[in-house]
C-alpha cells in the first residue's frame, strides 16, 4: 500500500467531501480516501499494482476539482 497526500483546490463543503470520498473511494484498489477541507487536502492510501496516482487524480479531476 502507498500512502499519498495530494493538494486539492475547490473543494469548500461537505457535498465536497463526499463526492471526493465517495467517488475515489470506489475506485478498485484505493484503500482509504480522507478529505481535509480546511486544508485544501487530500489523504489516500491505495494498491499502486492495481491503480495509479494519474487515475485518482483523473478521478478528482473529473469532479470538478483542481489537484495541484
């Protein structure tokens, strides 16, 4: 497992929180999602032999957020 912290901005509620956590956390091999609103951050532990940090980000991305 590696664990990542990424910077994402846009994020301002909790509908934020979920959709990020909802949405990654489903994703086949991330382990753990934790969204730090206040932060503008984002904790996610995942299986790197069965996805990528470009697919999370993608993930993230594609919910209308900016990962820095």
């Amino acid at each position: 497992m590696k664990d990542m912290t990424l910077n994402v901005q846009g994020m301002s509620c909790g509908h934020c929180v979920n959709s990020i956590e909802g949405n990654v956390g489903n994703l086949n091999g991330v382990d753990n999602v934790k969204v730090h609103l206040s932060e503008g951050k984002v904790d996610v532990t995942f299986d790197p032999n069965k996805v990528d940090l470009e697919k999370i980000t993608e993930e993230i991305e594609d919910q209308g957020y900016d990962v820095a």
